[in-house]
C-alpha cells in the first residue's frame, strides 16, 4: 500500500512538472489559452503589447497601456499586425478592430464614432432648447426656481445670521 502511494505521489509530481513545462513553453511562444490571455496564472508576469513582433515592456507604461496591453506607440499607429490581420487600435472601445472598421485614418471605429456623434448632436439640441425657453417671465421663473422672485426676475435671499445685510440678490 504505501509502495503504491509513492508510486502515484511521483506521477502526480511528473505530471505538475510536465504542466510547468508545457505552460512554460505557451508563455514563450505566446500562445493564448481559452480566456483570452496567456496561459499563467500569476499577474506579476510579462507585461508586453499586442502587436505582433512587439518587444514593448509594458510595466513601466502608464496604467491605460498595461490595462489594454498595447505600447503608446502600437496605440497611435495607423496598422498594426495583430494577430496574422492588419489592425487599428480604436480609442473608443480601447481594442483593436479591422481596418474596414475605421473611416480614413480615424482611431475611432464607425461604430463608435456615429454613437458619439448622436450624442453630441442630441446634447446640442437640449442646449439649444434650453436657451430659448430660458427667456421666461418673472412667474415660469418662480415655478422653477425655489425661493423668492421680485418683478425683475431676482431671487431675493434673506440672510438671518448677519443683520448689517438684509437682502442679497443673485443677477
């Protein structure tokens, strides 16, 4: 029995061992495992760009560079060979899609860029909206504001703490 319990203690330990080594083998050759990453465990290992043939040491880079792992320079370039495909980093979804995706020489995917662009122009719509019904009488201004509105449209504000100042008007 105890023979037998040696016998598996060493299999087990020849099998970790050969993990170790075949793990070893994936981070070197940069193999990526079912999650996306590379095949370890630990997150105090290499920090390195997603571009292919890049040697960038990414853990001395600003935090947004190691959080997406791509160098500055990878980050700005027109393509990138990521992959076995020309890319381009997008700075909207912070990762890289296919040329076809950007328009010219943006770094922001079309996507992305007409979802920005609907937001921008539905902002500017509000604002201008706002702006002309800002020209209101002295009683729309009392339904919105909370206080106390004279005939001019001043919000009268009265200070109990310091009598020398009776009345303080906001214009």
């Amino acid at each position: 029995m105890e023979k037998q319990q040696k016998v598996v203690k060493k299999e087990v330990l020849e099998s970790d061992e050969e993990l170790e080594g075949v793990e070893d083998e994936r981070r070197n050759k940069g193999v990526m495992d079912g999650r996306g990453g590379l095949g370890k465990k630990g997150g105090n290992g290499l920090r390195c760009c997603q571009a292919e043939k890049c040697t960038a040491d990414l853990s001395d880079a600003k935090q947004y560079h190691r959080r997406h792992k791509v160098c500055e320079f990878h980050a700005k370039a027109q393509v990138v060979l990521v992959g076995g495909s020309r890319q381009r980093f997008c700075q909207q979804c912070s990762r890289f899609h296919e040329l076809s995706e950007f328009d010219e020489t943006k770094r922001s995917c079309r996507r992305r860029l007409a979802g920005h662009n609907e937001r921008r122009r539905k902002n500017s719509a509000e604002s201008h909206a706002e702006g002309s019904s800002r020209k209101g009488t002295a009683t729309q201004l009392k339904d919105i504001v909370c206080g106390q509105v004279d005939d001019r449209g001043r919000i009268q504000i009265t200070i109990h703490e310091n009598s020398t100042y009776k009345h303080f008007q906001i214009r």
